[in-house]
C-alpha cells in the first residue's frame, strides 16, 4: 500500500490478520489518519515512514515548551531517534505485537 497517495486508513480494520504493513511514502498526516491500526491485534511490523505525521498537530506535542524524546521501548524498536506527538505513541502501544515500527521522513522525526 506504499506509494498509492492514502490520506486515511479507514477501513483497514477488516483485515484483522494482517501482520506486516507497509504504508510509506503516503499522506497520512494525523491520528486521525492511522487510528485504525489500533485495531489490528496481529500486526508486529509496521512502515509509515515518509508520510506527513504530525503536520496538524505539531503544537499538541509540546510539553512545557519543548518536544519530549521518546526512545523505542519494549514493544517496539524505532528506526530513528524521533520525536513523537503523544497520541501517535499512545495509538501504537495499543498494538500487542508490534516489534518493528519505521516513522522516519516524517515531520514528528527531527
């Protein structure tokens, strides 16, 4: 589903026994966008580098004025050193068996 111009998701919860997922180089830009995969109880690796994450809510990842660093923990092990908006972390630990996640090109990766 890479390169296909995705704004969304929605519906992908159908397909409840997906375990890779390869959605880079879209236009998903928000929680909004990807709010489905919390859905998705099988998935272990997911790619949504070179998307448009965080465009819309750049401001909601501040905390006292300065951005949060978060390092891959546990359930899942991050790419890159990245910055990440709050509700994308807490969509993404939502998934049981996510091992492999890919977030870079992304404006929430600095």
């Amino acid at each position: 589903m890479s390169m296909n111009l995705l704004v969304s998701l929605q519906g992908i919860v159908f397909l409840q026994n997906l375990t890779n997922l390869d959605v880079s180089h879209n236009s998903l830009s928000s929680t909004r966008d990807i709010a489905e995969l919390e859905l998705l109880p099988n998935l272990t690796v997911l790619d949504m580098s070179s998307n448009r994450l965080d465009e819309e809510v750049a401001t909601e990842c501040m905390e006292g004025g300065r951005r949060r660093k978060v390092h891959g923990r546990g359930r899942f092990a991050m790419h890159a050193a990245a910055y990440i908006e709050q509700d994308v972390i807490a969509l993404l630990v939502k998934l049981p068996l996510l091992a492999v996640l890919a977030l870079r090109g992304n404006p929430l990766c600095k």
